[in-house]
C-alpha cells in the first residue's frame, strides 16, 4: 500500500523543519563568525556565505572537499555552505570546528605555490 501525505499532515512537518533550521542556522553563523580569518557570516536558513580576510576561498574549498566537506566559492574571498535542510547540529559544530585548520593548510597551501 502506498501512503501519500496530505497538506493537512505535511504542514507540521514542514513548520518542525523551518524552525530546526532557523534555530541551527542562527547558532552555526554566530559560531562560524567567531573563526580566524572569517570578516562576515551572513545568509538565511542554511544558505551561508562566509567572507574571508584574504582571497583563500578557492583553497578553502579544495582543502575542505579533501576532508570531505561540499564547499563552493562564489569569489576569490568568499564561501558559499549550502547542505541539506535535515543538517543536525553535531554536524554544523563538526564542520566549524574543522574549519581553521582547513583555512591554516589552504594559506599554507597558498603561500607554498606562490
């Protein structure tokens, strides 16, 4: 038998995952905030766009992918996190406590090819 959803029950599941990731997301960006090298955090639900205070993005990205981390960089100083809306809070915490040693090595990595 297959069971389909009504709007009826599909709505406080819908209002249950807007308020987890309004209260997840106001959370990460406050903590991602406070990282070295990170000048602004800004973004709605989980669509963030961190700023960086050198043009590191692009390394960010390859350093991060390479610990298995989905980055993009929109701009030579700026990184887009867009996961997925089910993104638990020990996963956030994980990937902000990864992130200055993945902006360490992309510097590192930066300085090494210049």
């Amino acid at each position: 038998e297959i069971y389909t959803l009504s709007l009826h029950d599909a709505l406080p599941i819908c209002v249950s995952l807007l308020s987890h990731v309004r209260g997840v997301s106001e959370e990460w960006m406050g903590e991602l905030s406070r990282v070295e090298h990170v000048s602004a955090v800004r973004g709605r639900g989980f669509l963030i766009g961190i700023d960086f205070d050198a043009p590191i993005a692009p390394a960010v990205v390859t350093t991060g992918r390479a610990r298995g981390f989905i980055l993009n960089a929109t701009g030579p100083s700026t990184l887009r996190l867009a996961p997925a809306l089910t993104l638990r809070r020990n996963e956030a915490a994980d990937f902000t406590r990864a992130l200055p040693s993945i902006i360490s090595d992309a510097m590192a990595s930066q300085e090494e090819s210049a």
